[in-house]
C-alpha cells in the first residue's frame, strides 16, 4: 500500500495526486471541479487556475500546472504569451542578453539594475565594469589598419566612447549640495519676481483709481466767484398782552363769604 501511495506523488514532499484527486491502487483519481477539469498522471494539470490571454488559457501556448502556465517549445511568458524568437531584439552586438543587466520579456528588456538605461540595458553610469570591458574595443578602432578588422570592430564596439589627453578624477556621486543651492537660487529668484509683480500691479490700480476720484473735483478756478452764500437772521420777538386787574375787596375775618351770581 505504501509502494502504491508513492507511485501517485510527483515528488516525494507534493501531496498524493497533487491534493486534487485520490490515490486508488497507485493511480490518481482526480476530482470534478465545477470550474473545469482536472487532468493528469498526478491530477497536477486544470484547465481554470492559470492566467488567460487573449480569451485563451495560457494563450494556447502551454498547460497548465499547479496555478502556473508551462509552456511549449518555443514560448515564455507569465502567460506563456511570447515568443522566444523575440529575444533576438534584446541582444547586444556582444550576443549578451539585455547586457546582462536584465531579463527579456516579449523582446524588450526589463533592466534588473535600476542604474542601468537603454533599450538594451547597454548605459550604466555607476557600473565599474563599463570601462574595463571596453578596453579591446579602444584597441581595436584605433590599433588596428586592416579594413575588416576594423569593420567587425565598428559591428561588436558600437558604443561612442569619449578620449581624454589627461587624466581627471571623476566621482561617481553627483554634488547634491550643489544641485540643491542652485534649486535654492532659482526658487528664490522666481518668488522675489513674483513679488515685484504683484506690487507693481497692486501700485498701478490705486494709483489709477486716485487719478479716476480726482476727476470728480470742481477746479477752485472754475468756481463761480460771483456766488456768495446768503444767509438769513430773523429775531423773533414774543409779546404778552398785560393781564386784567381783579380787585378784591378786604373783608373782615368774621364776615361771612358770599358768591356773587
């Protein structure tokens, strides 16, 4: 029984028939799936789990395996989407693969170095190999008389190299210091320009609006000089009539007091 559990294993760590099926008298029953088929020797193959490209699983270029696209002859790709006759669009006149500084995907270079440039990688400021690596090709464009040793040179050496009649040291980090006072200077320049503008705008509109309320000013000399104010004072006198005399006739305190009709 145990010789039979190992025959539907793949491998010695996978699980028996891939976990997807079940192992009977040492061969895999695969299990239904309402998503699609499983197939295979050890159930390890589906048709539902892998990627699709253009409406085709794994772009009908590979099958399917435990989730990944295994493709065929002739096909690489996540999807198994491209075809390896491309990588000839990511070779160097060296024969190197992107330079060997990346990986070819689908004939276009994906640089694995995030120092290096190119179509084809080819440009790595910060590689120290570059230079070394050139020395045969300097020898070979400028020590070299014969016509077609000098054209395999200009067909493997296409890089444009830059001589120098004296040595210089050049450092590989940039002068950030630098970099930043003159992004510094530029700022400051563009916001004191800035500010002189909106103050020569700001000066212009109120002193054309001075100009505009003067406008409405009547010149002392067009005056009418001959127009004087008047002015009118009246006093107003209030008289009262003198009032009548009432006489009163003394009378004794004991006499009686009688109103007249």
């Amino acid at each position: 029984e145990k010789l039979s559990s190992e025959q539907c294993k793949m491998q010695q760590d996978h699980h028996l028939c891939s976990g997807q099926g079940e192992c009977v008298h040492g061969k895999c029953i695969c299990y239904k799936n309402k998503y699609g088929t499983i197939y295979g020797k050890y159930c390890e193959k589906d048709n539902f789990s892998c990627p699709y490209y253009l409406g085709n699983l794994c772009a009908g270029n590979g099958e399917c395996e435990a989730g990944k696209c295994k493709c065929f002859r002739g096909w690489e790709g996540d999807r198994c989407q491209c075809a390896l006759s491309l990588q000839k669009h990511c070779m160097n006149p060296n024969g190197q693969i992107c330079s060997e500084r990346g990986t070819c995907v689908c004939g276009k270079c994906k640089c694995a170095d995030p120092n290096s440039l190119g179509h084809l990688c080819e440009f790595c400021p910060s590689c120290r190999k570059v230079c070394s690596g050139m020395r045969n090709c300097e020898s070979c464009r400028h020590f070299n008389s014969s016509h077609n040793i000098l054209g395999q040179c200009k067909t493997t050496c296409n890089y444009r190299m830059h001589y120098l009649e004296r040595s210089e040291c050049l450092s590989d980090d940039p002068s950030y210091f630098r970099i930043f006072f003159i992004i510094f200077i530029i700022t400051f320049l563009i916001g004191l320009l800035k500010v002189c503008i909106i103050r020569q705008i700001i000066v212009y509109c109120d002193h054309s609006r001075i100009k505009s309320s003067a406008g409405y000013r009547v010149p002392a000399a067009k005056k009418d000089k001959t127009f004087l104010p008047t002015v009118c004072a009246k006093t107003v006198t209030y008289q009262r009539d003198k009032p009548e005399e009432i006489n009163i006739d003394r009378r004794q305190v004991n006499e009686a007091f009688k109103c007249s009709s």
